[in-house]
C-alpha cells in the first residue's frame, strides 16, 4: 500500500519565483534519487497566485520519513523559511489503485 502526503504553501508574492526555482530543484531531486518516492508532482495555478499544491506518492511512511532526512530536502526547508506565509501538510496512510 502507498502512501500520499499533500502539500499546500501559501508564499510571499516577492518571493514565488525564487521559490519556485528551489521547489522544482527539491521535486527533481526526490523523483531522481529516492527509490521510495515515485511521485512529486508540483502544481500552480493563475487564478490562485502564491499558492502552490505538492502531491507526492511514497512506496511507504518511513519512505516518506526518509526524504525528510535528505541533504536536498533539509536545504530546501531551510531555504524557504522566510518565504512561506502557510503551510498546510496532509498524509494518506491508504492509496488504492
């Protein structure tokens, strides 16, 4: 059984694009190096600016636990302490597919 952790920021308008660039890197390096996550998707959209959506699909929560102890995942966190005006983490123990 997989597990699912989504993530909702709400970010500081001076700062998306800057975060952004260090969100796509983080995302790229999860898929790319960490066997257990097998998905990162980031998401956006116009009609809600500053907001940005992260679904990602782990073989298991201690897959999960382990990206959060990741050298890119620690650098990002640190990274965008300032940027972030929320953040909103929810985890799905359970994906049927």
């Amino acid at each position: 059984m997989r597990y699912a952790v989504t993530v909702t920021f709400k970010i500081r308008p001076d700062q998306f694009e800057a975060f952004m660039v260090l969100m796509l890197a983080n995302a790229q390096a999860s898929r790319l190096n960490e066997e257990g996550c097998h998905v990162f998707d980031v998401a956006t959209d116009a009609e809600r600016p500053g907001e940005v959506f992260l679904y990602e699909l782990y073989d298991d929560r201690a897959a999960f636990e382990a990206h959060l102890e990741t050298l890119h995942f620690k650098a990002f966190d640190n990274a965008i302490k300032e940027m972030v005006l929320e953040k909103e983490i929810k985890t799905y123990a359970q994906v049927v597919q």
